[in-house]
C-alpha cells in the first residue's frame, strides 16, 4: 500500500510515530500507567483548544460528539439555531430536530459565512437555549469567524455550541477567549489519528445547563458522569486506550512542532494548494474572505463530472480525495490540507490534478 495516498478532508494518514504507539500493549483503563497518559493528553490538548476547562473522552466519532453536546443542553421543544450553510450544519440541525428540539435554521448560502450581526439579530428576536455553529465546513471550504459569533452570543442566555471536527489542531482555537460553551472534535483529522475519539470540552456556563433537571435523557453521552470521573483521570466506561495513545504521541508532535508553526503551515499549505489549483482552472467553491486552511473545496470545470476527477487520481495515481455526497454532488470537488502534510505533499497533489484533468480532457475530445 505504499502507492496510496489518504487526501481527504478526514479521515487523513496517520504518521508512523502515532500507528507505533498505537502498537503498544493495552493498559488498564483505571490503572496508573494510563491514567497518567490520559492526564498527560488533556495537558497537550487544553492548549490546541484554546481552554482551561476539563475535557472528556468518549469511543465516538465526530457525529457522535455532535449528538453528544445536544442531548446534554436540551429539555424537550426548546429552541436552537443552527448555522446550515453546508452538509455538517445540516447535520446539526437534523440531530437537533431528531432530539425534539425547536430548530431555527440560519439559513445561509452553501460557500459563504455567517455573519454575527445576523446571529446577534436572531439572538433579540427569540429566546434560544443553544446557537449551533460549525468551526470549518467541510463540505464547503469556509470558516466561521468565531470571535465575532461568540461575542453575540455571549451576552445572552444562550449556549455556544460548536464542531471543531475539521478544524482543531488546524487552525486557530481560543475556546475560553471566544465564549465557546461547547467545543466538541474528534481524532482523524487535523489531529493525526485514525477515527474512533471524540473530545468535548464545556464552560460552567454550559455545565449549569447540563446538571439542571428536566434535561433530556442520557446514559453514554452523558456529561454528568464524565465530569465526575474526570474527577479521577478516568471515563465512565471503557476508554480507547490505543486511540487515546495515539492522540498522546500526535499532540506530542503538535508541540515539538510549536502550536503557531503548526497552525501556520495549515495556512501555507492550503494557500499553496489553491494557487496552484486556481492555475489549472480550479477555483475555489466558496467566493468569500475566510476560507478553510485545511479543506479545499474546488469547483469542477464546466462540462466535467468530479466523479470522474475523483475515480481518475485514485486509479491512476492512487491517490484518494474526495468528492460530494449531498446536493454538490459531481460539482466540487474536495482535498484535505490538515494534519501531517508536508509541501511534497502539495506538489504531488497538484501534479497529480493536472496529469488527471489532461486526461479527462483526452479521453473527452477522442469521444
Ligand atoms: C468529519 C466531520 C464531522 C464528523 O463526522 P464523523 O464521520 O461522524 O466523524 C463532523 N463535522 C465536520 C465539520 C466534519 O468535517
């Protein structure tokens, strides 16, 4: 499998230092030899997401913490507004709707932001238990601006709810500073992990919501027992040892990196990737200001199908990216600048674009 190259916004190829310390033989999950692992990993994780709060562990993927942040924030019928403007807000929203939630949708656009003067407006319209964001849609290429929307949300009642799923260990994350009560991610995608960990942290202003009663019910997801085994460096059930493992020894590279270097080369990376993309006729699905640093989310040339485009890097370059599995379908097409990704990387992507797209056009004018 030498020949295969993982491309995709998530999940992304997990370095070898992380697959070896995976490899390591299982520890008790309440023992001292992974208790102290587990503390060291929250220690290495606090700063990648900006906060002082305790964050929980849970076997789950992005999904997963997704539910996971609503179920412990919701009684029946309240209300929420969710940002929609791509596939993952979608998801939110539809979680929200699943869990008996009033949903608001924000509704936005696919490829431009949100803007927090809308937030702030919908804000002292209606009264809202959570306003639900997404850090980096995926779907798309944007950003949020969460500095902006935190400080809206902030002087209300209202709880900030937000996936970081693409984005933490990516970009820039200042949970604390920006009033992000609920912060939820998971590990295989900027954090260099193969799937199956989620993380989520929460402020007091969330846990006050979560400890009342009259909550929804919850049994796995829920914070109450995180919070009190955390109390004693544990999870409430089993924890994924290996995977918690490979987080260690993945935030362990993040900070011999430097946090700003790391964040950095996102930038430069993703930056470097469309250019090169805008010279081969590629340009990027989103038209606004704030676009992601670890998605890049192109549109496909007219008369061209991304299927096709995607089918022809992996069969002939062996080289895996993504394209849409909602209404962009065949339009965009979608490769991951996160995680362990060098400038060699970038080069081969582009060279590989261009080799394909030639070969698309052949194929097309000898028919
Ligand atoms: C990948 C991703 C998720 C998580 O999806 P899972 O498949 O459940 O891990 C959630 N939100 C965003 C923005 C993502 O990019």
């Amino acid at each position: 499998m030498t020949d295969y190259r993982l491309r995709l916004p998530g999940p992304t190829s997990v370095p070898e230092r992380v697959r070896e310390a995976m490899a390591r033989p299982i520890l008790s999950h309440r023992g001292p030899e992974f208790t102290a692992i587990l503390r060291r990993t929250e220690e290495l994780l606090q700063p990648v997401m900006g906060t002082r709060n305790r964050i929980f562990f849970f076997a789950s993927s992005g999904t997963g913490m997704m539910e996971a942040s609503l179920v412990n924030i919701l009684a029946p019928g309240e209300r929420v507004l969710v940002a929609t403007h791509g596939a993952f807000g979608e998801r939110f929203a539809e979680i929200a709707r699943a869990l008996g939630a009033t949903v608001d949708p924000l509704d936005i656009p696919w490829g431009c932001g949100v803007d927090p003067g809308e937030v702030r407006r919908r804000l002292s319209a209606a009264e809202y238990r959570a306003v639900v964001v997404v850090h980096n849609e995926s779907s798309t290429g944007v950003a949020a601006d969460l500095a902006g929307i935190g400080a809206a949300v902030r002087e209300t009642p209202a709880l900030l709810v937000v996936d970081s799923v693409s984005g933490l260990g990516g970009m820039e994350m200042r949970q604390d500073e920006w009033g992000i009560d609920i912060l939820v991610s998971a590990s295989q995608k900027c954090l260099m992990c193969p799937p199956g960990l989620g993380v989520v942290s929460m402020s007091e202003k969330a846990w006050s919501v979560v400890q009342r009663t009259g909550g929804l019910p919850r049994y796995y997801w829920d914070f109450r027992k995180a919070r009190t085994s955390a109390g004693k460096m544990e999870t409430p059930f089993t924890t994924p040892v290996a995977l918690v493992a490979a987080l260690h020894e993945a935030l362990g590279m993040i900070h011999e990196e430097g946090l700003p270097r790391v964040l950095a080369r996102h930038r430069r990376l993703s930056a470097l990737l469309q250019d090169g993309c805008a010279e081969l006729g590629l340009a990027p699905f989103a038209r606004i200001a704030g676009l992601s640093a670890t998605v890049v989310c192109l549109c496909v040339p007219e008369g061209m199908d991304g299927k096709d485009i995607v089918r022809g890097m992996y069969q002939r370059h062996g080289t895996v990216i993504a394209g849409s599995r909602n209404k962009l379908a065949g339009k965009v097409i979608r490769i991951g600048t996160m995680g362990a990704i060098t400038e060699g990387d970038i080069v081969t992507d582009l060279h590989y674009l261009k080799q394909t797209l030639q070969w698309l056009q052949e194929t097309r004018d000898e028919r």
